[in-house]
C-alpha cells in the first residue's frame, strides 16, 4: 500500500473509535458526579477540617532537581538507540537539520529538560530553530513514512512543502471544533456545554501545559536544529501530524497563526505531544478562552484526557509559558 492509503485507513480507523471514546466520557462523567454526590452527603462537621486548620502541602524538593545540570553524552555510542531509532536519527540528518545532542529520556526529569530549553532560548542559533524530539514509535513512523520514498530527492521534497501556500488556520481549528461537538453530542446525552466547555464554572488546578513532557524513559531525546528561519516551517522538516491530528502542512498554518498572534515557538514534540513555548503568556481572560477554545479544537485530547474542561484549560493558559 502506499502511503496516502495508509493513513486514510489510519483515519477511518480513528473515526470508527470516536464514538467509543465519546461514550466512554460520557460514562465517567457520571460516574465522578456520582462519586462527588456521594462524597457531599458523607462530610460532616466531624470529618471537615477547616482551611485554618488544613495542613500545607509539602515542598517536592523541585529547586534542587531542577539545580541539577544536564549532562550530555560524548558520542551517540554512549547511549543506546535502536535500529528504528537510528534510522530515524538518519533521516532527520538527510533533511539537513543538525542534531545537537542525543540523550536517554531516563537520564533526565522534565524540569531538567524544561529549564534547558529556556536556557536555549535566551540563547537562540540564527538560523536554525531548535525542537526537542523525542523518538517514540509513533514519530519513528511518521519519518520513516514521510521520508523513504525520497531519499533520493530530499532538498526538492522539502522545498515542494516550503514552497506550499499557508491555509487560513483559523477555519482549521473552526471546523476540528465544530467535528468533536458533534462527536460528543450526536446521541444528545452530553450537557456540553456545562460539562465539556463549563464557562463560568469554578476552575480546577490544570498543569498540563507547565512544562516540557516525556512520554516514555527508554525513549531516545535529539536536540534537533532545523534550519528555518521562520519557526512554523519546523513542520516541513519534522512530519508530525496525521491520522485523527492535523496533517504536518496544516500544522505549519495553525503554528504560523499562533506565532504571529501569540509569539508560540513550536519546543517540543513527541509521537502524539506537541509543546509550545511563549515568553508572555496570555493574561486576558477573553483572550485565554479564545485561545483554549482552538486549542481544543486542535486537540481535544488536551481537555479530555487532560484538564477535563475547556474552563480549566483557558485558566491554565493564564499562568503557563508552554
């Protein structure tokens, strides 16, 4: 099969499982207003304990790890990369980026990481535009399927998607909106918008966006420069996206849209995890909501199996870099 066809059948399996996920939110939902029903009718004066009383959460100890220097390898033979990993690794430096180092996800925390990249962004590379990748199978995929059938013609491959005009962002986000409501609320069983959107609602403490994420400790991390000089064209060298996610040009758009409202630099990614970095995060509250919004429409993991409303996520978005 060729490679079109491989990802509509990737897509048409995704969809296929939408409603399935849908239904299963639906069921937890209930499930913790019962589980909170239950729990109200059980506190008494006895088992309350007053916030004057309340014990002080204690310090993680975070300061001293994050104080931690990282420490990279000499050579690449220090660690070791997998077959898959290597060529991947290959890949990347056929397209003309330049790997600048290699490390072990479980030789580092993700306040480590975190605290690297900030340090690298007061330092910036003209350029170039520096992503942490972290090579899980899913991205190792994606190169090996973007990229095998040009080996032969990479430059031209990569100039074909540089050269490719920019879509209007904006109506990307509007219509992967407008598709997961209707996901969630074809059967009418969801209360949208107090259970999904929930404007208005007390907020929940939301870290997902607070710093840098792993997904796995035996994956390989490259510190990879791309050699752009605008960071949305990141996307015309690192393929991430497909399937039930935008596809990498539309990536580019939405990425591009983001920048010049926002100042996000594309910092991160992984298989299934893309991680912005702004140095002024947003602060007005329309604005944050605004922007939570299209990111769930981006990605309604990000609420779902994340901050649980949109609510939360704009409230996170008021106090994170990332």
């Amino acid at each position: 099969m060729d490679r079109q066809t491989i990802k509509n059948l990737i897509k048409l399996s995704v969809a296929a499982l939408a409603p399935i996920a849908a239904a299963y939110l639906k069921a937890k939902l209930k499930q913790t207003a019962e589980e909170g029903k239950e729990k109200s009718q059980e506190t008494t004066p006895e088992n309350t304990q007053s916030p004057e009383n309340a014990e002080k959460p204690q310090e993680s100890g975070k300061t001293q790890e994050s104080e931690k220097p990282m420490v990279y390898p000499k050579t690449e033979t220090q660690i070791k990369v997998s077959d898959e990993a290597g060529k991947a690794i290959n890949i990347i430096e056929k397209t003309g980026c330049k790997i600048a180092h290699i490390v072990s996800c479980d030789n580092i925390t993700e306040e480590q990481l975190t605290n690297e990249y900030l340090r690298m962004a007061e330092q910036p590379n003209p350029g170039f535009v520096r992503v942490m990748v972290e090579l899980d199978s899913i991205l190792i995929d994606n190169l090996l399927i973007e990229y095998e059938e040009h080996l032969s013609d990479m430059d031209a491959f990569i100039q074909s998607k540089l050269s490719t005009p920019y879509e209007n962002a904006e109506g990307i986000l509007k219509n992967r909106f407008d598709e997961t409501k209707e996901i969630y609320t074809s059967d009418g069983d969801m209360d949208w918008d107090n259970d999904m959107i929930a404007w208005g609602k007390e907020s929940a403490e939301c870290d997902a966006l607070s710093s840098i994420i792993l997904s796995q400790s035996d994956n390989i991390l490259c510190f990879v420069d791309v050699p752009v000089q605008s960071v949305y064209d990141v996307f015309c060298y690192l393929p991430f996206g497909g399937a039930e996610s935008p596809e990498p040009l539309e990536h580019r758009s939405i990425a591009k849209y983001w920048f010049e409202k926002y100042g996000a630099v594309p910092c991160f990614m992984s298989g299934d995890v893309l991680q912005f970095y702004v140095k002024r995060p947003v602060n007005e509250e329309g604005e944050a909501k605004a922007l939570a919004l299209q990111q769930f429409g981006f990605c309604s993991d990000i609420v779902t199996q994340g901050c649980e409303t949109v609510q939360n996520l704009a409230s996170s978005l008021k106090s994170s870099r990332f």
